[in-house]
C-alpha cells in the first residue's frame, strides 16, 4: 500500500503550510493541525504518514504516540524537531518499542528532498517490516528501459510542471522553472529525486533531459516566442554535459524557435567542481550559443567563490534551506544578506526559491533586486494553468508602452 495522504501534527503554523506545499509537489493529500484536539486518529487509514512534532504545547509528543499505540494506529508514523540528535534518537527508540509502523525521522529545517525519502520509506515498510530504500529502485529499473521512456511520456507517466518566477520589485511574472513530476499506474507517485537517480544509474539521463525539454517547449514555447523576456529554466544532470548533448539541445531550441537568451541551465554546486573537459567544452557551446548558466543550491555544496570567475555564470540560485530559516535564524539571514552583495558585485541575476511566508517576501523585498519563486506566489502548474500569470504579464507589459 503506498502513502496517498501526509497528516502533519505541529503548532507551528508556518511548517504547516511549508508542508502543505511539500505534500502538494509530491503529489500527496495534505491534513494539517496545529493542536492535538483536531487530530481524529478515527479518519486514518494504512495510506496516511502521520508526521508529529515532538514539542507541542498542548500534549507531549510521547503521549501523543503512547495514545495512538493504544488506539489500533494503522498508519505509518515519523517524527519531527529542532531538537538535537540525542532526543530525536531517544524518542526513535520508544516508537519502535511500540505496536507502530515506524518510517523515521526529520530534523529542521525539513527539506523536500528529506521529506520525499521518509515518504518512499513508508511506502516500502508496511507492516513494520524495515526495508532499505535501495529496494525501491528495481522496481522503478524494471519497469524502466530505454525504449520505454517514449511512452512513459506519450503517456504522461512522467511529464512537466512550471514553477513561476517573480520579481522581488513589482511581483511581475519574469520566467518559469521546468520541473518533473512522474505517476505511473503500477509505481504510483515517484520522487523526483528517486527517479532522477535511477535514471543516471541506467545511463538514461540524456535521453530523459531531451525529451524532458522537447515536452516542455512543444506546451511552452508559445509563450516564450509571444514574449521575449519571459524565460524558461531546466535542470541539468552532470551526466548531460558532453557534446552530443550540447549539440542536441541547440537544435531543439531552433526547432521551436526560442530566443537563447530565453533559456537557462541549472547546474548544482557539485557538479560545478566536478567538470572535465568534455563537459566544459558542452558549457562553453551552449555559452556561445546564448543560454544563460545557473549555479543551484548555491551554499551547500563545497565550491569555491573561484568557480564564480572560472565558469560563465549568469545566476545564483540561493538554496531553500536558507529561506527556511529566515525568520528565526541570524546566520542564515547574514548568508543570505552577504549573496545579495556578491551577486550585486559581479552583476549577476539572483533566484531565490522556497518562498514560503510573508515574512520571508518582506526580508527578501528589504535587501533589494531578486527573482523569487515559492508556494507563497504560486505552486508549480502544468502549462495549461499558466495563462491566468501569463496574461498578466501581457497586459502589464501593454500598459508599459
């Protein structure tokens, strides 16, 4: 049975809503409650995670387990907190004492990509049977072979979604970010992060990026020809980067006739550090070709500032884990404060992504010029649910002239 439904018991109710939008990027059901009294343990069937805090309020976290044991739980449970390491452990250890299907643990900040693991974990440990995530991937594997991905498309088991992008300034429309969500009738909702690796494990990367692409301008490219500074972002693999690829990825943007300018390639931090010279050859073709470079999750990896110099970036996406921790954590909001001048300082575009609270739109909005995306302007949608954002931005742009 697989996890259709994340119940999530926290008083905080700035993470109900980061989980709401969590939920929804995973194509979950979503209940939230910010008081014991609301959480009906009746309405729970073996297709829900229950994902507790382990401080609240109004009932001890402990308690809050030892009455669901008593009461015939049946769903999956995990536990959450900013608490450190030692607690989080120590209430592990009670749970699994107990007569309940454990799939783990979050500590805060909660990433998308921490959270869509613990999500695969329960999908795979019913009846309190502990399994390795690894087992999960051949069953993906089987059912994924080179000359399947055509149909997994063709019959949208895999398929695109638009995360729009604003301006800090004046909330308009500037461009979109491509991204990928997969729900075949046997696997169910895949993980992105999930599905990405297995696809690089199979070497089908490429093929997947391309037609990835190939989708997403054939619903798009409308738009990006209608409007030439409007642009569209698209996640690269470190696997993508040899010359074929680069070669592969001009024609596509040919054949739809977009404007270079209007294209840009994310590239995470680690696979900056990690470029050979095949790959800085594709780098430097798509560069002469006009595409613009990202570097992702700029903060978390190991680069240096020299990579700034030494590759032809264009922006810097902040990653979301600092955007979390904007409202109560001063180191973050320093790192934060600190990418606005860098990036003022070598004239280079910057996104921030996460945007989850007023609270951090208005931090954002007090340092200066930004693009920000987030569940707080607008969830990802499929292109069909663009216009409204679109048409906006026509007539913004009428009125201009």
């Amino acid at each position: 049975m697989s996890i259709n439904r994340l119940i999530v018991l926290d008083d905080d109710p700035g993470y109900i809503d980061i989980l709401s939008g969590f939920a929804d990027a995973l194509g979950l059901d979503f209940e939230g409650h910010t008081s014991y009294a609301s959480f009906c343990i009746s309405n729970m069937s073996n297709e829900d995670l229950c994902l507790i805090d382990i401080y609240m309020p109004d009932k001890d976290a402990l308690d809050v387990i030892l009455e669901l044991a008593e009461n015939s739980f049946s769903s999956s449970l995990a536990v959450m907190s900013g608490a450190d390491e030692e607690i989080i452990s120590s209430v592990e250890a009670t749970v699994k004492k107990l007569d309940i299907t454990f799939a783990g643990s979050l500590s805060k900040p909660i990433k998308l990509s921490k959270l869509s693991e613990l999500i695969e974990m329960a999908n795979v440990c019913p009846n309190k049977t502990r399994v390795s995530l690894e087992k999960i991937k051949p069953s993906i594997e089987s059912s994924l072979k080179a000359a399947d991905l055509a149909i997994w498309f063709k019959n949208e088991y895999v398929y695109p979604v638009f995360q729009p992008q604003f301006s800090s300034i004046n909330s308009a429309l500037t461009g979109l970010e491509c991204l990928t969500r997969i729900n075949h009738p046997e696997l169910g909702n895949v993980s992105p992060f999930e599905f990405i690796s297995v696809l690089e494990k199979c070497h089908l990367i490429d093929d997947y990026t391309l037609k990835l692409i190939d989708k997403s301008l054939e619903e798009i490219s409308h738009y990006l020809v209608q409007d030439k500074t409007l642009t569209c972002s698209f996640n690269i693999s470190a696997q993508n980067l040899d010359k074929d690829f680069a070669d592969s990825l001009v024609q596509l943007f040919k054949r739809y006739q977009v404007t270079p300018s209007q294209i840009t390639l994310e590239l995470t931090e680690s696979i900056a550090i990690q470029m050979n010279a095949e790959a800085l050859y594709a780098i430097s073709r798509l560069k002469l070709f006009g595409v613009k470079l990202s570097i992702d999750d700029f903060g978390t990896g190991y680069s240096s500032i020299s990579q700034l110099v030494d590759l032809p970036f264009d922006e810097i996406k902040i990653d979301r884990s600092f955007v979390s921790q904007l409202g109560q954590n001063t180191k973050a909001q320093a790192i934060v404060c600190a990418t606005f001048n860098l990036v003022s300082s070598l004239n280079f575009t910057l996104i921030v992504e996460g945007v989850e609270t007023q609270a951090q739109l208005d931090f954002l909005q007090e340092q200066g010029n930004c693009i920000v995306q987030g569940f707080l302007l607008s969830k990802p949608l499929k292109a069909n649910e663009l216009n409204y954002f679109i048409s906006k931005k026509i007539e913004k742009s009428r009125s201009s002239h």
